[in-house]
C-alpha cells in the first residue's frame, strides 16, 4: 500500500567545530651552563623587556553566547530563553550576548578582572588596548571593535547593527589585547535566515482510528430462485477516522457483503455502528495538523522543517532534512458504486483506501541495530534530535505492526501494547512468547480477536494472524505495499527492523 515505507533513520548529526584558540609562541630564552667560567669579572645586567603581557587563553568565552533581534534567536544555539530574558521584544538592534569566565591565570594575579586584563596596570608605561576580533569562515579577519568591559563584569552584548555579518555565514569571534597579542578562548557565530515560527506550537495533534469488519460471502447465485449459494464466508477488517466513515452499501449488496449486523438491522444496510466497531483501536498523527503541509512551497513538509531548525538552533546541522513522519494510507472498506436515478443497482464491489493519519518511521539502536519508538524518556536524553522533537511530538510513542490471516488475503493494523499481550511463535509444538532477543528471525502470530486473558489458546471464533513485513503486506499478485519499500530482502544497504515493526504511532492517554 501507498506509503506504508520502512525508512531507517540512521541520522548524523555533524556538531559546528568549534575552532582551538589562537595560541601566540613566545621566544623564551633558555639558559645553558656549558662553557661558563666563574670570574671576579663584573656581570652585567640586561633590562627587562617592557612590553605589557597578559595570559592567553585565560578568558573563556562561554557556550551559551547568542544573537537576538526583538527578543528572538537569530543565531545558531539553544537562544530562546536567553534572547527573551536580556533584549525586550521592542529592541530590533542585532544584538551578540555573551559570557565570559577566568582562570585564576587572571583572577589570582594582578589583573583580577576582565577590566584588570585589558587595562594599563602600574608599571607599565605602554597604554594597551582590548579588541572584540571577528574573523570571516575563509579566516578574513573583519574590521576589530573596541571592547571597555566595566570592573567584575562578566556577561557582555555586542552590538552588531553595524556591522556586515552575513546570514548563513560562520564567524570566529574572540577577545585580544592588542599590545601583548594574547586572547581569549574563540566562539562561533552563524547567524540564521527566515527562522520559522511555528504559530501552532505545542505536541502535534493526534487522531484515534476506530476499525471494523465485513462479512464477504463467496459463492453463486441460484438461477431460478436468485439466492446466493454460499460456498465460504470470510471476515475483513477495514480502519477509519471520523471523515473517512465508510458510506452504507446498497441493498443489492448485502447478500454478497455486510459491514453491520444484519441481524439487528435487517436487509437495509447502515453504516453506523458497523460490524465489531471498534472506537480507537490506535491512535495515529492528525493529518490536518498544519505543520503537516507544505507550507514553505517546497516538498518538505513544515513539521520536518521545524525539526531541523530546532538541531539547528542547539548550535549542530543534519547531513539533511529529517523525514520522519509519513502519511499511513491503508484500506478503508468496500465501495459498490453510486446508484444513479433510475439505474438498476449494481454488485460491482471494489476496495477503497483512505488517509488514516501519519506515523512515524522507527528508530534503530546503533550498537544492537534493534528498532524502538522513542518515549518521553528519549526525548530528555543526551540526542540533539530527539531535544528538536521534544517540544513537538511531546508524547510516548509505540510500535505499529501489520499481520495477515491465514490463508485468507486480510490484514490487521495491531499496536505494539496489544501485540506483546497476545504474541507468540511455536517452536518444538509449544507457545513460547518472544522476546526482543528472541524475536528476530521466528514467524510471530496471534490469535484474532485479542484473548490477552489465554493467547495460547485458539477458540473456535478466533483466527490465526501473522505478522508481516512492510514490504511482506500482499496477496499473490494483488499487493499493498509501497514499490519503494526499503527493506526488501533484495536490498542489503539498510537493516530492516528486528521485529518486523511497519512504524511508530502515539500512546493515547498516558
């Protein structure tokens, strides 16, 4: 089926380096005792070198620097808090805000202070000057900026209305004093261009997906009484949201397929409720959640954009664009046709499909190269992108399967909490529910409808379902996969999942 893709998201995030500092080599002179002769002969004593001289390196320019216009980022780091506490949303000035800390190279000597360190001290008979030194990604250096900082002061704003940054572009920024040579530690600067505003804000909207059944009747209709022989009954399950409620089938159908109980109802088929309706039976991504869309005009979708933007803005880039929601089309139920005025009623019947909502493409540990969902605890952890995602998805997440009836071409959409209740593989004629190290490689079923009370136990009423692979979801020639499945077992560049998981969807409720 359309867009039921297993897309494996090995994600590498490249950091910005950050550049070493500018370390300026002193010629020192070393004493040597070979050849030395020891006289009355009256030594005589070389003046010290005048120069002012200041500690390299000693001036650590901290992470958390960033530029703000109207109390908003414009440059690459994690800037919205710092931007709304230290410039009003009024101030549109390009505004670089940062701190600085000292070693005890400055703050146990004579210096004491970033205003110590940049200032005449007594002594010293050469006025010196501090510098805020800019340099360009090709290593230019910009024009430099007089830096007075004020006695004990160590957080400082840069105003940078005047000078010509350029957007999109690295800048190296540090401290120096101009006499001695010597610097502070070096930070970047990239400021960002048409940073978006996520206008909705907040987790992404969810859409529960309610499932149903139909009886399709095989066999022939008797030529002189015009009932149908039935020769095999078998059960389908179809999905919908509240849009997509099927439409009732016509009356001329119901002998051939019902899709409600035809023994509460009769002869006059209705749509609501349907057969073993049932209200969430999982819950998917809203599809009308805005940051769905293509709002930029591109091919990227918004949601996919703003996540980028967020790993941006901790100061990393992604090799590209993340996509890691996808639409989940799957089959909606059967269609007989629209009936026009006046025209004999049809037994055409066809399948439908429709658009239940998104999911997302399941994430791989690097070291076991086993699939997982990520949950809340995911996204607090040490990962640039799941921090991006935060923020929007915002909720704990599970896996999404698919399994077929046996021998009868019909498929089940099951979620991870269910499935792990009734789940099994038979190995030596027993039920032996699997684990996440014994899962891979064993052909997983279940019996349908869900018994969690006895999984192993078959009764009469229920089915044998098995679980099936993106790319394994077919009938013979009849197929519902997407042709762009990347976890074929022709291709060997991407490890499919371990436990044949098609995605990850939303927990409701929790």
């Amino acid at each position: 089926m359309k867009n039921i893709t297993q897309y494996i998201l090995f994600l590498v995030l490249i950091a910005a380096s950050i550049s070493c500092e500018d370390n300026i080599p002193r010629n020192r002179p070393t004493l040597s005792l070979e050849n030395v002769s020891v006289s009355d002969d009256v030594i005589e004593v070389e003046e010290e070198d005048e120069t002012i001289q200041r500690p390299t390196g000693a001036i650590i320019i901290q992470p958390n620097a960033c530029a703000c216009q109207g109390g908003e980022p414009i440059s690459i780091g994690d800037c919205d808090a710092i931007c709304a506490q230290k410039q009003s949303t009024g101030d549109q000035r390009k505004t670089f805000f940062f701190d600085v800390q000292l070693t005890e190279a400055i703050t146990l000597d004579v210096y004491g202070d970033v205003a110590g360190w940049c200032s005449t001290l007594p002594g010293e008979d050469i006025t010196n000057q501090c510098l805020i030194n800019i340099k360009d990604q090709d290593g230019d250096d910009l024009s430099p900026i007089a830096f007075n900082p004020a006695p004990d002061q160590l957080s400082f704003e840069l105003d940078l209305s005047g000078e010509i940054l350029n957007e999109d572009e690295t800048y190296r920024i540090s401290i120096s004093e101009a006499t001695s040579g010597a610097s502070s530690t070096t930070i970047q600067l990239r400021l960002v261009s048409n940073l978006i505003d996520d206008t909705i804000g907040g987790p992404l909207a969810l859409m529960p997906v309610n499932s149903y059944s139909c009886l399709f009747r095989d066999g022939e209709f008797d030529q002189n009484t015009g009932e149908l022989i039935v020769n095999d009954v078998n059960r389908f399950h179809f999905y919908f949201i509240p849009e997509t409620r099927p439409e009732p089938l016509t009356e001329a159908t119901v002998p051939t397929v019902n899709c409600y109980d035809i023994n509460t109802y009769g002869n006059t088929p209705v749509n609501s409720p349907l057969l073993e309706e049932t209200t969430g039976a999982f819950t998917v991504w809203n599809a009308n959640d805005p940051r769905f869309f293509f709002l930029s005009g591109g091919t990227t979708r918004r949601v996919h954009e703003l996540i980028e933007q967020n790993v941006m803005l901790q100061g990393l880039t992604l090799s590209q664009t993340p996509e890691i929601f996808f639409p989940l089309n799957w089959l909606n139920g059967f269609d007989d046709g629209d009936q026009a005025p006046g025209e004999q009623a049809s037994v055409t019947i066809s399948t439908t499909t429709a658009e239940l909502g998104f999911y997302m493409a399941p994430f791989f540990d690097e070291e076991t190269f086993r699939a997982y969902c990520p949950t809340r605890e995911h996204y607090y952890q040490d990962s640039p992108l799941f921090e991006a995602m935060r923020e929007i998805v915002g909720v704990d997440t599970e896996g999404l399967y698919v399994a077929k009836q046996q021998n009868v071409c019909d498929f089940i959409l099951i979620k991870e909490s269910l499935l792990k209740s009734i789940w099994f593989y038979i190995e030596g004629g027993q039920h032996i529910q699997p684990t996440e190290a014994t899962v891979q490689g064993k052909q997983i079923q279940f019996y349908w409808p869900a018994d969690p009370s006895s999984p192993f136990i078959k009764k009469s009423h229920q089915r044998t379902y098995t679980i099936r692979a993106a790319d394994e979801v077919s009938c013979g020639s009849n197929s519902i996969t997407d042709t762009g499945s990347s976890t074929s077992s022709a291709d060997r560049t991407q490890v499919p999942p371990h436990d044949k998981r098609i995605g990850c969807i939303p927990v409701l409720g929790d």
